[in-house]
C-alpha cells in the first residue's frame, strides 16, 4: 500500500502565495518501473509532474485536459498491459513568489492508501462529473469503494473506444527582431538569425507568416508537444547562436493559445502586449502555458503591470540548464510590478508611466544624494527585496504620489528604497540646476566640497515657482530676468525644464539647444547634451540618443553616469548582452552601480538577463568577502592579544574591524567590495605597527641596558656592598627582565604583549636604581676623599714628625753654645709637654695641609682613575666581546643585542647571588668589574 501523504509531504512548500488557482491533482501508483509512454501521454495534453517516489507520483493539471489524458491510457490500455492506479481530486494550486509550483489537498484526500491495481483503473472525484460530462464521449460509472480511499463515492472514468481524444488547444507563436529593419546591420543580421530559425521550422513542419515591413513572423502550434518541441529547439539554438557569436540577432517571442483569433498580420496587435517592453531571447506565454513545461523550463516574472496576477498573466520561460540550474545563478530582485504599470508617457525624471514629469516626487529633491545610495550599501538584498514587496501598492497616480511623498522624509528600507530609486536620474533633474553657477571643476562629476560659496541666484524664484509646480509664473519670471540683465546659459535652462513639464518636448529641446550655444565652460557643455540625451531616451529614440551621451562621455570622461545611461538605453532597445558588458565594467569600476542596477525601474525589459550578468560578480565578491569575513573575526580575537587598551593603535583597529565584520555578514555587493577594499592594507598596517613596536622596544631595551651597564659600574665602586641588598634586587629584577625581552621571539602576541608590560617595570625600576645611585655616589665619594685625605695626612705626618725629630735635638745641640738662653732653658726643662705640643702642632698641621690637598686633588684622581678602569674594560670588550657573523644574523631575527648580552653577562653573578640569597639577611654583591680591586689599585 502507498500513502499518498508521503508525497505531499515532499512537496515545495509555499509559505506565502502569489498566485492560486483551482486544478486538478493526479495520483498514480505502479510497480516495478514507469512506463515512460504514460509521462508523454500525460505531458503532451498539458499536465506537469509536481513529485515522484518510487511506485507513485503526483501530478497537477490546470485544465480538464486531463481527462482526455486518462481517455487515452485506457484506449492504449485495451491492447497493452497497464497496471496502474490513477486517482483525480480536486486541488488548489499555488505559485510562490519565487515562481515554484505546488499544490494544496484536502485533508480527508491527503490520508489514502491505496494499492497496486491489475490493470489500468481511473477512479475521478464526485465533485469532478461536469467537468467530464462536458467533454464529448466521456461519462463516468457506477460509485465504488475501496480500501484505503477517502469514502466519497469514487468513480470510475469510462471512456468511448471509437473517438479521438487529442487536444483541441492551439497555439500561436510570433517573433519580432530588434532594431530598425531598414538599416543594413540590422537587416543582415536578421535575415542571418532567421535562416537558422527557418531549420527549426522545417524540423518540426511549422508554416509560417513573415511581414518584413512590420518585422513580425508569426506560425501556429497545433499541440502541447509542438509547443514543448518549439520552446526546446528555439532555446537550444539561442544558447548555440550566443555562444559562437554566429548568425545571432536579438529577438523577443511570444506565444498564445489562438481563442478564436485568425491567422494573420494583424495578429501581434491583437495580443494585447506591448512588445517594445518584451525580455529579448525569452520565450514569453501565459502563466498557465508557462507552467505546463515547468518540468523542462523556468518561469519568470514578467513586470508588465496590471491590478492583478492570474493565470492568464503574461510571464517568460527559459531552460533550467541554461538559467542556472546547473550552476550560474541569478540575483532575485523583484520590482514593484504595479509601479511599472500605466499607460501614459515615460517620466523624463524617474521613467516612469504612473505619473507625468510635472509630478514626478524626485523634482524637489537635493542635488546631491550620495548619503541615499550608501545607505542602500548597507541593507541586505534579502530585505530590499521585501521593501520592494510591501511597495507593490496599487498603482493609480493620487495613492503612488502621496505614498512616494511620505516615504521621501521617512526611515525605513522602504523609503531608503524610494530614495535610491528617484536618485537615479538626479543629473538630469531640476534640483541639481541652481548648483551649476558655483562649480569650480572642469569635468563632470561634481564634488560638493569644491563649489564656490553661494550668492544670490537671479533666477531662484523662477526655479521656485517650476518646483511648486506654477509654470506660467516661471515662465514670467523667468522673461523678467531675461529683460533685465540677458539671456543666459541657466535661464534658457530652465526655460527648458518649463516646457518640459508643460509637456512640450519639441521646445524643451530648442531651448536646451540654445542653451548648448550660451554655454561658456565644458560643464555646462556637458549637462545640456546630457538633458538632450535624455530627452531623445524618453520618447524612443535610443540611437540619438546613445550618441550625445557618448558626447557627453568625450567631454567628461571621468563621469560614469554616459555609460550607464548607454547601458540602459541597450536593455531598452533589447540588446540586453551588449549592455552586460557596460555595466560589468561599471560595478568593477563604482560597486555602488551594483545597487543602482538592482533598483533601476527602466531596466524591466532586460532584468532577467541583467540579474543574470550581475551573478558572477556577485559570487565572486561574495566569496572573497566570505574569507576575508573569516580573517576579520579571527583579527578581532587576536587584536586584544596584541595590543592593550591603551596603545594607540587599537582603539580605531577595534572600530575598524567592528565595521568591517558587520559589513561582512551584510549580503550586499558594496559591503562586499568595502570590506574587501577596507581589509586590503590593515592587515599590512597591523604588522606595521607590531614591527615598530618591537622595534621600539627593542631600542628601549637597548637603552635601558646602556643605562643599567652604566649603573652597575657605578655601584661596583660602592665599598660596603653587602649593604646593597634593595639595591640589587632591583638591579637583578631589570637584567632578568631585559634578559627575557632580548631572548624570546616578540612576534607572537603572548611574548609581544608580555615585552611591552616589562618595559615600563625596567623603567620604573631603573629610575629607583638611578635614586637609591645619587646615595651609593655620595658614600662612593666620601669614601674616597676620606682615603685621599687620610693618605695625604698619614705622608704629611710622617714627615712634619721626622723633621721635628731631626730639627729639636740640633736646635738643642747648637743652643747650648749660646748662654742665657731663655728659650732654650725653657724647652729643656718642660721637654715632655714641649714634645707633645711639638707633636700636636705638626698633626693638627698636617691634618689641614692634607685636607687642603685632598681638596684641590680629589676631581683630578677621581676622573683619573674611573678613566683608567673604562680604558681597561673598552679594551677587554674589544678582545672578548667581538661579534660573530653568525651573531649578527641572529641579532637581525631578534636575538639579543650587544646592550643586551652585556646587561645579560655583567649582572649575571648579581642575578645568581639575588636567586641564591632572595630576600635572606645578607644581600648580594653586584658582579666584580674590569679593576674590582680599586682598593688595592688607590
């Protein structure tokens, strides 16, 4: 047994439905393999396969062809075996918004079982007779239940032997070329493309109706499989003529069921299309016609206006294959198909024909809105295309008008949609006329940073009354300026945008015209072709006007805005492959084109194939914003580990990268290229900025090291160094620290972050070395002049004692010669107190001539002797610390410099001893210098 439910369970789900029309579904069980006979016979008469598992299938009809169908198994049945199971019910079918096909079944349908039947058995639904009754030599039988099937009174299908039950449908088809079939490359071309087209024809016996002077053909179709067959071989040949660039002219198709229409010339105009507005290369048909080889072909959109959608809407197919179902994609961007509705002239403006140019929203507008299509840069398209979506309002003039206006001055995706939209034609629009008269530049396009300043404009109150829509007073305005100081470039401007929204193209061109010969600068040169241009665009003259725009392009070669409007002039004209490679070369050259393409209304005739072109770029930057998203969050996480928070490099990295991953993560092509152009050099940059960081600290590191050297020979002259125990914790503190940072690699963050957090301690440390050194220097220097002075006294002393030791006693021996001499008598009989005087006066004497000595000498003996040891060590460094060639390419990877080891080495026993001793009772010695003796050496 086969539950139907395990089909509709497998069916593409339609959340939300933009068609829904009634049908009828068919259920079919088999065994063993489908007899392919059958899936012919079903598609020929219309009917399209929704879902198949094995055994069992659903299919879906729009029209009681599928009743014929089943008349003709069971003719084919009588002679050959058929065991099969059919089942038709009534169902709902429902069409997405991306155009996929489903079906909707009653509950009590959805739950049968049903089995294998021995032969071929048709079982219809009650609510099913008329449909039946009312096709000739169908009726059906007597009610029967079975197990498994909903009870709703089945019955049987039966079928009369003798008639023929083909379809009665037809079908005509028409092509019309592009382009103008009186010039010779249009005539060539076509002539070329229809021979191969004639081929096509003679394969499957189609006859034919050619007017060259209108430039339709036109042929019927007499079945649903002729029209399969038409629809393969035309898309095939199409792909086949595109690809080699043989024989190929651009073309628009349509196909329509006859209703009773007659063949002849007339015939595309009775078809109700407007077929200046039709997709080249696309096969156009109604939704229902469409859908019937939905198996085989895509359906698409068609914007072609109207109040409502139905089945007999005009849509276009293309083959799967070929449209991307193996592998190129398209961008989905539905437009708001009732915005493109109208029949009235083309708004010179916007392009639209909902409204005239007189009312056209865009009119009030600022000249300059770049701010709009940024803002368009960062939505994703998935809800651009739902603005568009809630945007589809009806389309009449009074409700599109007041809606527009509202959304202008609104924040949401919608307005900023409505912004983008009427921002396409800002060049050519009246805001941008009052900024003429203050441009500096020579070329378009315009800065608005380099304007002269503004000053009073003659003809402010004229633009004024044309913008407030007062045409007449304009114009009277205008002609007063013009009496009083001339005739100028801008009024004769403006005069033209006034005939313009008086609907007077003819004299909006003179005037332009005339503006063209008052024009003084390239600027203004410029922007009158490019409102001629405009104009020959808007009424159908894309050829004129292709020409002045690439008048305009030699002019001001820097301005995109020629090409893009040559871009648009080729979709409209149908040579929609010409105008993919313009814009590819826009969006290469400004991504903001990209955006532009997407929401540009006057490309609807060439939108399937534009969107089509725009999906390799897409893809590409898609990917390459993909990895580089990746990259972008793995920077984030590292930049905390590189830099702290207060370097100055990482609070507008952290930004930088922020704006970069929510860029990122946004599906839109500018943010795509933005996040690529944007992470281009910061990579470069951060590694930069690592690199002279390190190189930073190495350099301070190399100072700090100087500085330490320098400290620790000062303290090696400290002559108490057992009282040094602060001191040396610190000093060793500094060398292990410097030690570290020369040692490791700083190009890992960890090592990186941990250097820079170990500089400021050896400063800190250093500069408690360089206060704790003012007190070791003033010890260092009071030790030295007391020894100075204490030899100096000690030399004096002996020799003032030795000559009173020699001078007394000869004194004495030669005053006893001379009598009565009291002096004489004096010292000899107080010769011990005279001696201890005498003794006195030469100590207290020497003490202040070795003073006096010191003094004069201390500076002299000082430099004398700290110069003595710094020649002794320069010429121990020299011989011993000599770098090798292996060592100076280490030094270029980042291992320790001179500074470095030095520090390393010279503290390296005040480092072992600090270790050894910690912060025990006796502290450790800074390691001996080139001359620690100086004791011995004083």
């Amino acid at each position: 047994m086969y539950t139907l439910s395990t089909l509709l369970e497998r069916l593409q789900g339609v959340s939300q439905a933009r068609l829904i029309s009634s049908g009828y579904g068919l259920w079919m069980v088999w065994s063993g393999s489908f007899n392919n006979a059958v899936g012919h016979t079903l598609r020929d008469h219309g009917l399209v396969q929704l879902v198949e598992d094995p055994c069992q299938s659903l299919w879906l009809s729009f029209t009681p062809e599928v009743f014929r169908a089943m008349a003709k198994l069971q003719i084919w049945a009588r002679l050959n075996p058929l065991p099969l199971f059919c089942q038709v019910f009534p169902v709902t079918a429902l069409v997405g918004y991306d155009m996929s096909l489903s079906a909707s079944v009653p509950r009590e349908i959805a739950r049968q079982q049903a089995g294998v039947a021995e032969d071929l058995e048709v079982l219809l639904h009650p609510k099913l007779a008329e449909a039946v009754r009312g096709i000739h030599g169908l009726s059906l039988g007597q009610a029967v239940s079975m197990q498994g099937l909903a009870n709703l009174g089945w019955t049987p299908l039966v079928a009369d032997q003798g008639l023929d039950y083909s379809s009665p449908t037809n079908w005509y088809g028409v092509i019309r070329p592009l382009g103008r079939l009186g010039e010779r490359e249009a005539i060539a071309g076509w002539r070329a493309f229809f021979s191969e087209v004639q081929g096509v024809f003679q394969r499957l016996n189609i006859k034919y109706l050619a007017d060259d002077a209108k430039g339709f053909v036109i042929f019927p179709l007499e079945s649903y499989r002729q029209v399969r067959q038409y629809c393969v071989e035309l898309a095939t040949l199409l792909a086949e003529l595109k690809a080699t660039q043989r024989a190929y002219w651009p073309c628009v198709f349509a196909v329509t069921e006859q209703r009773g229409m007659s063949f002849s010339m007339d015939l595309p105009h009775r078809m109700g299309l407007d077929w200046n507005r039709l997709t080249p290369d696309f096969l156009h048909m109604r939704y229902r016609d469409g859908f019937s080889l939905y198996d085989a072909f895509k359906v698409n959109e068609v914007n072609y206006g109207g109040e409502q959608e139905s089945l007999d809407s005009w849509c276009n197919v293309t083959r799967r294959q070929a449209d991307g179902q193996g592998g190129q994609g398209a961008i989905e961007m539905p437009l708001p198909r009732r915005w493109l509705a109208g029949a009235g002239k083309e708004c010179f403006y916007c392009g639209l024909k909902n409204h005239t140019s007189a009312q056209c929203p865009s009119r009030t507008m600022p000249a300059f809105r770049a701010q709009n299509w940024v803002a368009l840069g960062r939505a994703n398209l998935s809800d651009m295309a739902l603005g568009f979506k809630a945007l589809d309002e009806a389309g009449d003039s009074d409700k599109f008008l007041g809606k527009i206006g509202s959304l202008l001055s609104a924040q949401s995706m919608e307005a900023d949609l409505v912004r983008a939209v009427f921002s396409i034609g800002t060049p050519y629009q009246p805001g941008l006329l009052p900024v003429l008269p203050r441009v500096k530049a020579r070329e378009w396009p315009l800065d608005p940073e380099q304007l002269n300043p503004e000053e009073p404009w003659p003809l402010a109150e004229a633009h004024f009354a044309l913008l407030s829509g007062e045409l007449d007073k304009s114009k009277e305005l205008l002609r007063a300026v013009c009496a009083k100081s001339g005739r100028s470039f801008e009024a004769a401007c403006l005069e033209g945008f006034v005939s313009l929204e008086a609907d007077d193209h003819h004299m909006a061109q003179f005037y332009w015209q005339e503006a063209g010969r008052l024009a003084e600068t390239n600027i203004q040169q410029c922007y009158v072709l490019f409102l001629q241009a405009r104009l020959r665009e808007v009424v159908g003259e894309y050829r004129e006007a292709l020409g002045l725009y690439r008048q305009v392009l030699m002019g001001s070669p820097k301005w995109l805005e020629p090409t893009y409007r040559e871009g648009v002039c080729m979709v409209k004209m149908g040579f929609t492959g010409q105008s993919l490679d313009i814009f590819a070369d826009l969006v290469n050259r400004e991504p903001m084109f990209f955006n532009r393409i997407l929401v540009d209304l006057e490309t609807d005739r060439g939108r399937v194939h534009v969107l089509a072109g725009l999906w390799e770029p897409w893809l590409e930057a898609q990917v390459k914003a993909k990895n580089i998203g990746i990259k972008v969050t793995s920077l984030l996480k590292e930049l905390p580990q590189w830099f702290e928070e207060d370097h100055a490099f990482r609070k507008p990295a952290q930004a930088h990268l922020e704006r970069m991953d929510a860029l990122a993560n946004t599906e839109n092509y500018v943010a795509f290229r933005e996040v690529v152009r944007g992470m281009d050099g910061f990579t470069v940059e951060m590694q930069k900025q690592i690199d002279e960081e390190i190189k930073r600290i190495k350099e301070r590191v190399g100072t700090y090291a100087q500085r330490l050297r320098e400290v620790q020979y000062e303290a090696g002259w400290f002559p108490f160094p057992k009282l040094l125990r602060d001191f040396n914790r610190d000093f060793n503190h500094c060398v292990q620290r410097i030690n570290w940072i020369m040692t490791q690699s700083l190009r890992t963050a960890d090592n990186f972050r941990t250097a820079r957090r170990h500089v400021p301690e050896i400063e800190d440390h250093l500069q408690s070395l360089s206060k704790r050194l003012v007190s070791l220097r003033i010890v260092r220097d009071s030790t030295l002049f007391a020894m100075l002075m204490g030899k100096n006294f000690v030399w004096i002393e002996v020799v003032g004692l030795a000559l009173a030791l020699l001078t007394i006693p000869v004194l004495l021996y030669y005053s006893t010669k001379i009598a009565s001499n009291w002096v004489i008598d004096g010292i000899l009989a107080q010769k011990w107190a005279f001696q201890k005087g005498l003794i006195f006066l030469v100590t207290l004497f020497a003490l202040g001539l070795a003073s006096l000595l010191s003094v004069l000498t201390f500076e002299k003996k000082k430099r004398h002797l700290f110069e003595a040891d710094a020649d002794r060590r320069a010429g121990q460094r020299k011989a011993t610390a000599k770098p090798s060639a292996k060592q100076q390419a280490g030094r270029a990877e980042g291992k320790p410099k001179d500074a470095g080891e030095a520090a390393s080495k010279q503290g390296g026993a005040q480092s072992k001893n600090a270790k050894q001793k910690g912060d025990g009772s006796k502290s450790a010695k800074p390691a001996p210098k080139p001359g620690a003796k100086r004791s011995g050496g004083k």
